[in-house]
C-alpha cells in the first residue's frame, strides 16, 4: 500500500507504528492487522495479490525515491488501464504486478534504512506475534512456539510476560477468540471487551 497524502497509524500483529505520505507498508497475508487513525487528508493506493509473485513473509515500510515514485504511478496507470479491458486479459496483468512488485522489492533492498537490532527479548517477542499471528489455528500450546524460536518452554513463558505483560497462551487464546467470534484482530476485541465490562480478558479470566 502506498501513502500518497497523509498519514495513517496500523498495528500489525499486535506491534504500532506509522507510515506516512511517500512510503510503501508491505502487509504479508497472514497477519493481524489492524488500522488505528489516519490524517484527514490521507490518500491510498494499494494493490492485492497471491503468494507466486513473491517471497516475503514479513510487514516492512520504505521509502521510495522521487524515480522509483514516478516509476510506480506509471506503472499503476498501466496496470489499470489493461485491466479494464474485455476480455481481462490475466497473463498480461500477471505480468505487470510482478515487474510492479520487482520495483518495490529493489526499494525495500536499498532504500530502508537498518534499524538498530532491538534487545534479545524484544526481537523474540516480535517473532513470537508473527507466529501466533500464522499458526494460531493450528497450534494453540506455548510448546509449538518455543521450539519454533529454538527455546525451551518455560523459558519462552517468562520472556513474553516480561516483554508484553502477557503470557503466551493469553496472546494465543486471544488470536483465537478474536477470529471465532468474527473480530478482524485480537487488539479490536480487547477493546471491545474491556469497553463491554471493565476488565481486559486478563483481568477477567483472573478473578
């Protein structure tokens, strides 16, 4: 999606930040998200597409440069005016979202900025959202996501309570409840609940 005015703040599973008029958020299919505020002037244009025209699994914001920009705003032109052909002719499409999507891919290499490497509990409790986010349908025991993140049970538990203030299945059995009760995320039923009785589904599930 990229921001052509404004601004607009979005949590994605479970972590905020901004993206604002100038940069690209690469949204992976499997993640929670959730749209928080965003400036009266904002302006959108996001483009949708299955898993074969890419490889990354991760939400990533960059910046574009004024030609990559321009580049894009060309491109998106094409692709509309070819789509709005009868008959829809797939193959061509197919093609202009991969070269769209190659020029997004060379800006995330080269136009991101690295960001200082966080503390060792905050980057497993980042990973550790990301694979509720994918597996919590299938996996509902905090064993699954340790031995994915190569730790040992109780070790997992007392990082992400630290970390967030959770634990792990509290951050598990919330993915869960908010999907089965239709909620788009966990954030937004949180809300909810706690709006409905007073209590966060922690405080509740402790008396």
């Amino acid at each position: 999606m990229r921001v052509l005015e404004g601004n607009i703040r979005y949590r994605i599973n479970l972590l905020e930040s901004e993206v604002a008029q100038g940069q690209v958020i690469w949204i992976p299919d499997a993640a929670l998200v959730e749209f928080l505020s965003a400036s009266e002037d904002y302006r959108v244009q996001a483009i949708t597409f299955n898993d074969k025209h890419h490889g990354r699994d991760d939400a990533k914001v960059f910046t574009l440069s004024e030609a990559e920009w321009f580049q894009l705003d060309n491109m998106a032109s094409i692709i509309r005016s070819v789509a709005g052909n009868e008959p829809f002719p797939k193959e061509v499409v197919e093609d202009l979202i991969s070269a769209y999507l190659g020029i997004l891919e060379q800006s995330a290499v080269f136009h991101t900025a690295p960001l200082p490497l966080p503390a060792r509990k905050e980057q497993l409790f980042r990973q550790f959202i990301s694979l509720v986010g994918t597996h919590f349908r299938e996996h509902r025991d905090t064993a699954f996501y340790a031995r994915q993140l190569c730790l040992a049970s109780h070790y997992l538990s007392p990082l992400i309570r630290e970390a967030s203030g959770e634990s792990p299945s509290t951050w598990i059995t919330k993915a869960v409840i908010s999907e089965e009760l239709g909620f788009p995320n966990a954030p937004f039923f949180c809300r909810y609940f706690k709006r409905e009785t007073g209590l966060t589904p922690s405080e509740y599930r402790a008396r």
